[in-house]
C-alpha cells in the first residue's frame, strides 16, 4: 500500500522537508552576509566618494542589493541544501530505513520536491514584488555613479524601428513637447536585401509621414550620394514606436513586462530576448524543484561504502552544470540563435529528464 501513495508518513514528509528548509535557508543566509560584505567592499568607496554621500547612501545601497543576490543566489542554496539533507540521511542510515519500509526512491523525495515547490513560489513572489524595484533603483542609481538621480530628461537614446523591410534608426528622440528625432537613419531594403540609405539630421510628424529636414539618400549600387533637401518620408510609421522606453525586463514584474512586450512588438520593435526574460520568470524560480533529482544521488547507495562524498560532488556537478545550461540559453537566446521559449524552457526540460533518468537506472 504504501507504493500507492505519494507520501506514505506525514511525519515523516514533515521531518524531511523542514530538515531541508531549515538548511537551504541557513546556506542561504550565509551566502548573503558573506556575498553582501565581499560586494560592499568594492562598492562602498564609490559611495562615499560622491560629495554628501554618507553612511545612509551605503545602507541604501546594501537595501537594493541584498535583493539581487538572493535572487541569484536561492537556487544555488536550494541545491546545497538538498545535498547537505540527503547526505545527513544517507549517513544516519535513514535512507535504508524508509527503503526497507517499502518507500520508493521518489516517496523519499517527495516531502523535499513539495518543499522545493514553496521554495519556487516564495521566490516568484520575492521577485515580481521586491527584486524588480530594487534593480531599477539600483540601475538608475548606478548610471549617475551613486549621485542624485535627475528627473526624467524625456529623451531616448539610439532607438530602433521596423516599417516593413525597411529598419529607421534615431539617434535620439525628444519625448518632451512635440516628438522629434535627431540624427535619423532609414535602411530601405528590396527583398530583404540594402539598397540604399535615406539620412536626415532631424525628423517630425506630419500629416501622411515624417517631415525629413537636411535629407539624402545613399544608393547601394551606384555608390552614389543624393541630396533631397526636405522631404515627407517614413509613411506609416507611428510616434508611438519611437516615444516607447527602452525595456529592461530584469526591472519589470511579469504582468507588466508581458504587457511591454506586446506594444514594443506592435511598434516594429525586436522583442525575443525580452520574451526569453519572461518566461525565465517562471523558469527560474521553478528551477528550485528541479534541485532534490538532481542532487538525489546523494542520498542512495551505502554510506560506509566510501563513496557518499563522490555522491554529493556528483550531486554538486549535476546542479551547477543545469546553471551553466541555464545561463548558456538565455545568452543564446540574447543572440537570437534559440527561441525565447527554448532559452527559458530548454535546460530545465533537458535537466529534468537527466535527473529522472538517472534516478530510475540507479534506484527504481
């Protein structure tokens, strides 16, 4: 009866997770401080370097920050954690114990896969309400080099366009007022292919386009350079997909990057990697149940075999190369060279189906 059930002893269920909670958290602390402290060092400097910066600055700094590396930080204590309850187990004989009552190798893991789940949830939340903020805080904050952050200028920088096969580029864009671009570039292309290049110093809306002043047009082919003068150019293209902000996906929680997204993709705009950072928002937290299959080959086979620590650095291995796949897509991803999907998804699925496979060969 008890291979029937998924958690055969609720006591049991409770021991386990809240022994691997109880350590995840602890890593999970000590990781911070020591991160925390060791990142201060570098920075604080350049705090206190700004005039009327002071110790207030610095504890504002730590506030933004501690966020962030708990975020990065939460899957690695997970995996630590999982290692360090499974090898306790495994050491106390505990393991052999719940196998010899008739549990199986995955009702052994179940209480740790449910406390995994909170895990997951509990930084989900973490992050759309409190890491979002703190990193665009922190980013603006950085950008001034920790001195008083000015008040939004309303002009954008190098902003890119699609209108059909053509591509327009802004130097940059007065949002303020009247829309204007500075310093505009039309790549016109015939079949996917440049032919010619259409270069004005500034840019306004008009009835039917875009007034284009100082403008000229470079011919691909002929090589040659022709002066236009003022001319209405660009038709179709909206003030919209110019005055749209530049998104940083880390600084938005999920609903408002998804809604970002969809205008930023109406206005022309390239939006994969920005898909990719998304769903990486479910990804990533999600990677904390992945932890306990791929740390579980800590927990089988005999202690007194000598070979429990090549288990848990087998364990290690495992998790620290899912981090590496992990970040490896989402840089692909950036690149374009995989789908948002895949970059998100991709080594999570690949993970998931190692860890299983593994854990079924060695012990099911």
């Amino acid at each position: 009866m008890h291979q029937l059930h998924f958690f055969p002893s609720r006591t049991m269920a409770l021991y386990v997770g809240r022994m691997f909670l109880i350590r995840s958290f602890s890593i999970l602390f000590a990781l911070v401080l020591i991160l925390q402290t060791l990142d201060l060092l570098g920075e604080s400097g350049k705090i206190l370097a700004v005039a009327g910066n002071g110790d207030s600055e610095v504890w504002r700094y730590v506030g933004m920050r501690i966020p962030q590396i708990i975020e990065t930080f939460l899957p690695f204590s997970v995996l630590l954690g999982t290692i360090l309850t499974l090898v306790t187990l495994n050491q106390n004989s505990e393991v052999i114990a719940m196998k010899a009552s008739g549990m199986s190798a995955h009702q052994v893991l179940a209480p740790l896969f449910l406390a995994a789940l909170l895990v997951a949830g509990i930084s989900f939340a973490f992050n759309e309400r409190i890491v979002t903020r703190s990193t665009a805080a922190l980013s603006a904050w950085q950008k001034v080099e920790y001195a008083k952050v000015p008040r939004d200028s309303g002009v954008r920088a190098n902003i890119w366009v699609r209108a059909g096969n053509d591509l327009i580029n802004a130097g940059t864009v007065e949002t303020r007022g009247p829309v204007m671009l500075r310093d505009v570039t039309v790549y016109e292309r015939t079949q996917g292919v440049l032919s010619s290049m259409l270069k004005a110093d500034s840019a306004k809306p008009v009835a039917g386009g875009w007034e284009l002043t100082n403008a000229r047009r470079f011919i691909r082919r002929s090589g040659t350079l022709e002066p236009l003068g003022t001319i209405v150019a660009m038709k179709g293209v909206g003030t919209d997909q110019f005055t749209l902000a530049q998104v940083d996906g880390d600084e938005l929680p999920f609903t408002e990057l998804s809604t970002a997204i969809d205008e930023l993709e109406a206005a022309g705009r390239p939006v994969d990697s920005l898909k990719g950072v998304l769903w990486h928002k479910i990804s990533g937290p999600l990677s904390a149940i992945l932890m306990p299959l791929l740390g579980a080959v800590a927990a089988f086979g005999l202690a007194r075999s000598g070979k429990l620590f090549v288990r848990a650095i087998l364990g290690m291995a495992l998790g620290f190369a899912y981090f590496v796949a992990d970040n490896f897509a989402l840089a692909m991803g950036d690149l374009g060279a995989y789908t948002p999907f895949l970059a998100a998804w991709g080594p999570f699925i690949l993970f998931a189906l190692i860890g299983e496979m593994i854990l079924i060969r060695t012990e099911e």
